[in-house]
C-alpha cells in the first residue's frame, strides 16, 4: 500500500473512532426518557420473560441512527416486561454505511449467500472488517452496555465480525448483565461455506453462562444445524439457548433443521433472533421465536411463540419456566432418554476417525 494511502485509510480510522467515542453514544442516550428500573418487581427466580429482536436492515452513516434503533427495541422489551433481550446474527451490516460509496457497490450475483454477492473490485472484503473492528468493539461495548445499565436487562448483542490481533476474523455475540457488565463472548462455531471461502475463522470453545435468569448459552445460527452443539450444552447445563441468525431466505422445510430440532433433542428453552431485509444486494430473512420441548407447549407444538412475518421488524416476546424445564428433564431422564453404553462404544472411535479424516 502506497504511503497516501495509509495516511488516508489511518485519518479516516481516527475520524471513524471520534464519530462514535463513546462520550457521544452515552450523551446521546442520557437525553432519553429513562424508566426508574429501581422500582421493577424482582423476578420470579423460575419464570424467565424473553424478547426476541426481529431486526430490519437500514443502511446507517450516522452511528447514532444505529443507537436509536436499538434503544428503541429495548425501550419496548422492558416494558413489555422482558428481562433479557437477543439481537441477530451480523446485527451491524447497518453500520457499513459509515464507509462512503458503500452504497453504490453492486453485487455480483443476488441470490448469493451473505457476503458472496459483493464485489469490491478487487479488495478483500476480510480487510473491510479488520479496518473497522475498533470502531466496532466501541460502538457495541458503549451502545450494548448502557443499555443494559439504563433498563437493568440483560443483551444478547447479536454477531458482529471482529479481528484479532493475528488478523483472524471471527463472527462475536456477547453478553451483557442487567447491570451493563460484560458477561461474556461466543464465537461462532460452524460456518457457512461462503464464510469458510472468505477466510472466517470457526470458534473453538462453547460457553455457559451462570446468571440470575439460569444458565443460558449463545452458539451462532449454523451451529444450530448440527446436534452436537445442543447435546454438548445440554450437558454442561444450559437451561436456555439463544440462536442469533441471518439467514438469505425462508421456508418451513430449511427452518426445521435449525433451533426447533435441537430443542426436541436437548429438552431445552431455544430462543431465535433474526436478521431481515436487503442491504448490498443481500437478502435476509427468518422468523424470530421461542421454543421449548412440545410437552411444555399449550399445542404441543414446540412452539411459545414465533413472529407472524419472516421480513419484517418484529419483537417476540414470551415466557419460559425453568422450574418446570428442570422437572421434565428430571422425569424423562427417570424413563431412560439416554443409552450411556451406546454412546460410550461408538462415539469417541467416530469421532478420532473424522479426525484423522481431516
């Protein structure tokens, strides 16, 4: 790279970071209306009350349009009566409109998958995110933070891609308390082709989190299409699973290899936020919903409740019962669900020979 352009890609960096310092998100959010969560009911320890974000996609050049829109969607959860709010997958594509003439960037093919359809003349797209992952920790550790503070809830953030000190990409969700501290962070898992061809990295650890609303997990939209992923929570003792995803298109049929499944499998409480709309030729979209064992459903369908739309803004709310998710699982646990012998003389000589394999 030519010594201008450094110069110019370091400018524009440093403009980028004062437009979203963090003095200006919490200014910005300290002239809104803000409810006295100190006088909130506590919760009852074994009724947890979910907000699910259906997110639409606007393209943003003001960070704090980005702001308003998720204070807004929390606004409405709290007083809706939720106590922990989940965001979708790439729940910051909004935010490339702070880079001029990304507008005018026209994809190469329409029906393709996330990022497969832009063409960026040649830059690699990975370089786009590694420039822009200081503004985006920023904008996400302020914005996530305060909100959470501000309504006493905790956040699911979503996904945003984030470079690593080496230049590794990974797809992030993090968590934040009913307090405005960071929890934690996951990694997605599993990846779709498009991103492995891009050069994203998988995570290689699968967290739960303790918190006042039980032990809740938060894997990445594919990571639900394989059972692995619910099983190995399950039995580190999860009692709720977040999915944030963006998915290009719906239908019930491709729906039905994700989170409802592996709820079946795991006899677990599964939460999923989508991503929906258009943004560079990209098309998303999906149902948000709450789900849980169809014998803990009021129509035995596994389903407490699920967006009527699959593109439009929505937000699911419900509620779950850890009190009786723990006595299903104690009663079908009494039944036998489990072959412990089976599992035990297959499964780790499958599993050594896909290593070997690879």
């Amino acid at each position: 790279m030519k010594l201008i352009e450094k110069i110019k890609q370091k400018a524009f960096s440093k403009y980028l970071l004062w437009k979203t310092r963090p003095c200006r998100i919490k200014k910005y959010l300290d002239k809104k209306e803000i409810p006295d969560t100190n006088r909130r009911e506590p919760p009852d320890s074994g009724n947890v009350k979910i907000a699910s974000a259906q997110v639409r996609l606007k393209m943003v050049s003001e960070p704090l349009e980005y702001v308003e829109t998720m204070f807004r969607l929390v606004k409405r959860a709290y007083y809706e009566g939720a106590q922990i709010i989940v965001f979708p997958e790439y729940n910051f594509l909004q935010l490339l409109g702070m880079l001029p003439g990304i507008d005018k960037i026209a994809p190469k093919d329409k029906t393709a998958e996330k990022f497969g359809g832009i063409d960026l003349d040649g830059l690699d797209i990975l370089d786009v995110f590694r420039f822009l992952t200081p503004v985006m920790k920023v904008i996400f550790a302020t914005t996530y933070s305060e909100l959470a503070r501000l309504f006493g809830i905790y956040i699911i953030t979503g996904s945003v891609l984030l470079s690593e000190k080496d230049g590794s990409v990974y797809s992030v969700a993090m968590l934040y308390d009913d307090k405005g501290r960071l929890v934690g962070q996951q990694k997605k898992l599993h990846l779709m082709p498009v991103e492995a061809e891009m050069g994203i990295n998988c995570g290689q650890e699968i967290r739960v989190f303790d918190t006042r609303l039980g032990k809740i997990a938060f894997p990445i939209c594919m990571d639900a299409t394989y059972f692995e992923t619910f099983r190995m929570l399950e039995l580190m003792g999860a009692d709720i699973v977040f999915l944030p995803i963006a998915d290009n298109d719906y239908n019930e049929w491709k729906a039905l290899r994700g989170i409802w499944p592996r709820v079946q499998e795991s006899s677990i409480y599964g939460v999923k936020s989508a991503l929906v709309g258009e943004i560079l030729g990209m098309d998303f979209a999906g149902k948000s919903g709450i789900y849980a064992p169809m014998e803990l459903t009021k129509n035995k369908d596994g389903i407490v409740v699920e967006a009527e739309s699959a593109d439009k803004e929505e937000l699911v709310i419900g509620e779950v019962c850890l009190n009786k998710l723990h006595e299903f699982r104690r009663q079908k646990h009494i039944i036998g669900d489990r072959n412990l012998e089976l599992y035990e003389r297959y499964f780790p000589k499958l599993y050594e020979n896909l290593y070997k394999e690879q």
